[in-house]
C-alpha cells in the first residue's frame, strides 16, 4: 500500500519525512521494546510506537521501516524529527490509540 494513501485515509499528521511519498509498505508491526523491534520488525513494515526519543529512527532505518506513526497525539522530540527528515523515515502522529490504528490498517488490508 502507498503511505500517502494510508495517511490521507487515516487522516494521519506528518510531522517529519518527505510530503509526496509514492514509497510503499508492506506490513505493520506494533512495539515500544527497541531491541524486539530491531529482532522481530521487518522491512518494509509501518511501525506504530510511543516512543519519540531519537532512536526510534535509528532503528526504523537499519530495519528500512520506512514510515513511523505515534498514537494518542503524543508529540514527537525536535530532534527525533530532524533525524527523520535527513534519513527520509515518515513519521505521523494520530490522535487514534496503537489498536484503533492497527484495526484500521487491517481493514485496509495491511496485515
């Protein structure tokens, strides 16, 4: 599925990456442990967290998750985002929670 689709449908606020992104994921994977996300996530997956701290992208790109969402309207660190944009991750912000947002995804037909 293309991420600006799934941001437009799911009404989605991109904080951080590039506004135009024909990129597309494969999967979802919901986790806020970084080192069982780096063990179990996989490329390609959109990767729906809490965590905002600049590691989050450090792991987002050795996995090659390309896009991030961050539930509940949690804001995302300053830094965290600028990282983001220099290593092209999508990060969004909803104001949905973690399993509103993996149901919607799912019915879209990400799995």
């Amino acid at each position: 599925m293309i991420i600006n689709e799934i941001i437009e449908e799911l009404k989605l606020n991109q904080v951080s990456g590039e506004k135009d992104s024909t990129k597309t994921v494969d999967g979802v994977y919901i986790c806020d442990l970084l080192s069982w996300v780096m063990a179990n996530g996989s490329k390609g997956d959109i990767w729906i967290t809490v965590q905002t701290h600049l590691n989050i992208i450090a792991v987002a790109s050795l996995l090659e998750m390309p896009m991030i969402i961050v539930p509940e309207s949690i804001e995302v660190e300053e830094d965290t985002l600028t990282k983001a944009d220099e290593e092209n991750i999508i990060v969004c912000t909803s104001e949905l929670d973690s399993f509103t947002l993996a149901c919607k995804l799912n019915e879209m037909g990400m799995q």
